[in-house]
C-alpha cells in the first residue's frame, strides 16, 4: 500500500555498502583510543597519592572540571569519563552520526541521483525508512563497539568495571547518539543542502 513504511532490500544493501569504509574507520579509531586510554589508568594510577595530593591543592572550580572532585577521577570511571566518554567518544561518534544522518537526503540532492531514487518502485517515506535502519543499526554498533573495546582492555590489565555499569552507559549513549542522528536527519530534508545540515547539527 502506498505510503507504508517498508523496508526496501535493495536500497539497504546499497546504504550498507556506502559505509563499508567510513563505519570501519570510525569503529577503529574508537577501539585503539578506548584502549589507549583503558590500559594507561593502571600506570598512571599506581600510586596515587601524589597525584591526589597535588589535586586537592586546586581551587574547587578547578575540580569541578575534573569530574567534581579527587575522588572522582582517581576511580577507573571518573577517569574514562573525563579522558573518553565526556569529550572524545561525543567528538568521534558524533561525527559518523552527523556526517551520515546529513547526508542521507541532502547528499542525494546534491549529486542529483534523488530523481533517480524516486523513480524507482520504492515510495519516499520507505527510503528515508530504510536509510534511518542504517544510521540507527551504525550508530548503535558504534556504542557497542566501544563499549566492549573498553570493558575487554579493562579486563586485560586488571581493571574492573561494574558489567551493569557498561550496560547502562550503553543505554544512554545510545539513546544520546540517536537523538543527534534523528535530528540531523531532520536537517537534511529540511535543508536539502549537506553543509548547511551539518553545521546546524554540529552547532545543536
């Protein structure tokens, strides 16, 4: 029936294909810096009481920055925190998301293949369906990627983090790296223009 929101094969697969390199890409810089930063807090943590010492001598706006205090980052959490997931993971993730979400209408307006799209036997809410399945499925294969890469290292160098913990951090960034991509997308169909679309949504 017209209209429905069916996926489309065809067009899955030829999105799956456009990402064969980008997805990869950003899922490796993910899993090396997870690691770098995961298999550096035993080295640096060792002995700490140096470092705590010399922390508790800041003033406590200084701290506040520094996850809100010593304690905080001298756990394995409030250091992957503040080294990983509250700036780099947002930056790197982000950036698939944004730079995939713009694109998925824009880009077919601005090479000129979205007539070519359209004339296919394929209805236009059941490509922006099948394009979204692949942002989501990427988006949340991102979160999981890191996720494991980070839980897997901790696990290397002896270092445990609470399963539980993981799990809830998965949840959120997910739900997080979705919301970046819903709206996103909305730019790219509104703007019908990838620049204009990508720096709204990078600037939100």
């Amino acid at each position: 029936m017209e209209g429905v929101a069916v996926v489309n094969v065809n067009l899955l697969f030829k999105s799956l294909k456009d990402i064969r390199i980008s997805w990869p890409a950003y899922a490796a810089g993910l899993i090396l810096y997870a690691y770098l930063i995961t298999s550096i807090y035993p080295t640096l943590f060792r002995d700490s009481t140096e470092f705590l010492r010399l922390l508790e001598s800041y003033p406590e706006s200084i701290l506040k920055i520094f996850g809100g205090g010593t304690a905080n980052l001298a756990t394995v959490e409030g250091f992957l925190a503040l080294e990983m997931f509250a700036l780099m993971w947002i930056i790197i993730a982000g950036a698939f998301v944004i730079a995939y979400a713009t694109g998925v209408i824009a880009k077919e307006i601005e090479s000129g293949t979205i007539e070519m799209l359209l004339s296919q036997p394929i209805t236009r809410v059941s490509a922006l369906v099948t394009k979204s399945i692949v942002l989501f499925a990427g988006t949340i294969g991102l979160v999981i990627v890191t996720l494991l890469a980070t839980y897997l290292t901790g696990l290397a160098v002896d270092i445990e983090l609470k399963p539980e913990g993981v799990v809830a951090l998965g949840i959120v960034g997910s739900l997080f790296f979705l919301a970046i991509g819903s709206y996103s997308l909305l730019f790219s169909v509104i703007f019908g223009e990838r620049g204009r679309a990508a720096f709204t949504s990078a600037g939100l």
